[in-house]
C-alpha cells in the first residue's frame, strides 16, 4: 500500500498501525535477505510507535498526516539508541544516538512509524553502496545490479517493498542515482531547505536530505512533514513553509531540456527518456549551461578536500578500518593544494551564475539522471561514447553539477522503461521545489512517468 493510503486508514480507523508496523516488519524479514537494504531493524520501537498511534486514533485525535506510514533512513541520520554508523567500521565505537535527528523527529510527529536504518557507502562517499564492511545493496529489479549510493539501502527498500518511505543524503547525486537505478522518485531540495542536525554530514558545503517513494503523492507528503525550522542548524536557510502535495497544473510554466554537458555522454536510453517527457511536456526550449563540466569538475575537489578534511583524525590513527576505496579517495583530498581549491570555488561561483541566469528564460529544465540503466555488482568500467571509463564517477556525470550550486532536484521514474529503470532529472530555480512537483504530476497525469512494477 501506498503512504497515502495507509495513512487514510489509520486515521479512520480502518486499520491499526500495529497490523501495518506488523506487516512492515514481516515484509523486511522476508526481503531484506535478498536486497541487504537494512543494518538495523528495530522492531520494539516500531510496534510501540505504531501502538501509541492506535491509542491517539481510539481516543479521537489525529496522529497526523503520516499515521502508521512505516519509513527507514540511511544509516548517517541518527535513531535514538543505537550507533550512527554512516556505513563505516569506525563509528560502530561510538556511543548510540541520546535523541533522533531531526528529520527523524519531524516524520514522527507526523505520525510515521519508525523501522530501522538502511545500507549505504561508506561515510556516504560512492555511487554504488557496494559497502566493505555490510556487503552491496542489491537492486530490487535485478539482484545483480547495484542499487546505487549512496544511499542505495534506501532506494532498494522502498523500490522493493519493504517500506513505502525512506529518508537519504545527496551530496554529488546520492538521492538521484539510486532513485534512478531502483526506479522510483527521489528529492534533493534546495540547499539550506531541510535541517541536517542529527546526521553524519560528508561535504557541508554539498549536503542535503530529502525523501524517496514509489509516488509523487507519497514523496509530496513526506517532504511536507519534514519541512521545519531547527534553529540547532545554522547552515538552514529560514524558509516559509511550502506544502506540495496536491499541486498540479503546468499553467505559465516555461519548462527547457538542457544542451551541452547534459546532452551527451549517456547511453543512447538515457537520453531518448529525456527526449520522451520533453515532448510531452512541449519542451522546445534549450537550456545552454557551458559552464555545467567545469563545475562538476569543482565539486569532485571540493568534496574530496571537505572529506578529507572532517576524516584527517582517523586517517592518521585508523587508516585500516576505512574501505581502502574510501579512504584512499579521503587521502587525495588532504593533499589537494589551496590554489586548486580556489579555482574551484571561482568555477563553483561562476557556475552557479550561469545557471541561476538561465531560470530568466525557463522555470524548469531536463537532463538524465544516470547515463545508463544499473550496472552489475562490481562493474569497474562502462562504455560511454566508445571509450572505457571507470563506472562509479560516471554515476554522478549529470547530478554532480547540480549538487555544487543547491539547486532542487527530482528522479522521476519512466513509467515503462522496457528493461531496467530509466529516469530523468527536473532542476528548478532555488526554493521552487512546488515547480518540480507540477511538472512531475503533469508527467504521472499523462502515463510517462511511475514507479515500474518490480519482477516478482
């Protein structure tokens, strides 16, 4: 069932939360042996959440607009009493969390009941949650492709039925390329519009949180609960707030399809999906974005500096624990030279003008989100325009740009895909995250744009 449904229930009293907490839990136990999308599962805290719901519902209150909606989060948001590990080795030493984060709290007091956490990269740093330490994620429509990362334990369990709502991270891509490669809908709000206290943070300057579903309908409502100011967070932008859910209609909308970077090195697939909405959204316009390259190239220095930075402590003193990837990733980014980093915050400024420019003529524009379909697990390499490149930084090749200046973003699912899942990404202007639901409403309204059913 869908969030939207379950919570209709709950609240009339069609249905208890136990029995949905219940079947929740019996569906993780059941697939997470297949999909490895959960570290942690913490049954008595669901079924005492769930049963709290009941007790509000019996005696005539309402629980909110989430009751009884079981949900999961990547391992870096922090659930009160048990260790926040961010997908390492290292934080399994730390003590648990003293309270949930406070995406974790907003979802609460909207009602939604608590499962467990989800499998990512290590420290959030990948495309593929091929984790060293808990084993990959596997990909609900074929076991033996990833799921995508970094936060692919939260993509596989919503694509694959084990809860209808999940919470992750994007930093460079890791909402957007495991909604892609799982085929279900994925938001990075803007930067600075959702709180991030209470969770393990991998690049400040680049993290957002948000939300994935199988439904628009079930992401809209998952990003209004989290909407909320946490005066905790000093990088939150103070924003009114924005409810989505229920908004339609493209009515004055000037909607383009991105050239350049953005047009090229995909799979012929990946580019055909965008071509495919474009029409039917009557998308003529071409959004010029020359600088787009450039500033993916600043966000791989600048995350890479960030991280090594926050990392340097246990670099020196753990170097062991770490995912030798990952940690050799960290590594390059201590050395990286000052000059280097000041270009690349010149590049990230220039970049972000250029684009911020280009919303005088569109309100929202199109690319792919991932030049391909989900490779295999273990994929070193792909094949793009006939050269061989290393497969996991070739995820990020249209999500990073995006990710370097803030702006909001969604994965949406092609309905049918005729294979493994296709996705295109929808980019509006900073704050308008309601322009990304009109014009993904407009595209599930006219049967291009859903969730494709997983093989049985």
């Amino acid at each position: 069932m869908t969030a939207q449904n379950i919570a209709a229930d709950v609240r009339a009293g069609r249905r208890s939360a136990v029995s949905v907490a219940e079947a929740a839990l019996a569906a993780v136990a059941a697939g997470n042996p297949r999909l490895n999308a959960f570290t942690h599962v913490d049954a008595a805290r669901a079924l005492a959440t769930a049963a709290a719901i009941d007790a509000t519902v019996a005696k005539g209150g309402d629980p909110g607009p989430l009751a009884g909606v079981p949900f999961a989060v990547k391992n870096l948001f922090d659930l009160e009493g048990i260790s926040t590990l961010a997908g390492s080795k290292i934080e399994r030493d730390a003590p648990p969390a003293a309270r949930d984060g406070f995406l974790v709290r907003r979802m609460l007091a909207a009602g939604a009941v608590p499962v467990g956490a989800l499998n990512m990269d290590e420290y959030a740093y990948g495309f593929t949650t091929e984790n060293a330490h808990e084993g990959p994620a596997h990909n609900p429509h074929d076991l033996a492709r990833m799921a995508g990362g970094s936060s692919g334990g939260s993509a596989a369990a919503v694509a694959g039925g084990l809860v209808p709502l999940s919470l992750g991270s994007d930093t460079n891509g890791s909402i957007r390329v495991p909604s892609a490669m799982c085929g279900i809908f994925g938001l990075k709000p803007t930067y600075g519009r959702l709180a991030r206290s209470g969770s393990y943070l991998f690049a400040g300057s680049f993290d957002h949180l948000g939300p994935f579903a199988r439904t628009l309908e079930d992401l809209a409502l998952a990003y209004d609960a989290l909407q909320g100011r946490d005066e905790e967070d000093p990088c939150q932008t103070p924003t009114p707030f924005q409810p989505v859910s229920g908004l339609t209609g493209l009515d004055g909308l000037r909607i383009g399809v991105a050239g350049g970077h953005f047009a090229k090195g995909g799979h012929p697939e990946a580019l055909t999906a965008v071509t495919g909405f474009a029409k039917v959204l009557g998308a003529t316009t071409v959004v010029d974005l020359p600088l787009a390259a450039a500033g993916r190239a600043a966000a791989f220095l600048i995350t890479m500096a960030e991280g090594g930075n926050l990392h340097l402590p246990d670099l020196k003193t753990r170097p062991e624990d770490f995912d030798p990837a990952t940690r050799d990733r960290f590594l390059a980014g201590t050395l990286i030279p000052a000059t280097w980093m000041v270009q690349a915050q010149r590049v990230r400024a220039a970049w972000r003008a250029q684009a911020l420019a280009a919303f005088e003529t569109v309100d929202c524009f199109l690319t792919p989100t991932l030049p391909c379909v989900a490779p295999l697990i273990g994929q070193a390499t792909m094949v793009i325009d006939g050269q061989t490149l290393p497969t996991r930084p070739m995820l990020g090749v249209y999500t990073q740009p995006i990710s370097c200046i803030g702006l909001p973003a969604m994965a949406v699912p092609l309905a049918n895909p005729g294979g493994l899942p296709l996705s295109v990404q929808l980019v509006a202007a900073p704050w308008r995250e309601d322009i990304l639901f009109r014009v993904a409403d407009a595209l599930v309204k006219a049967g291009v744009a859903a969730a494709p059913e997983v093989p049985a």
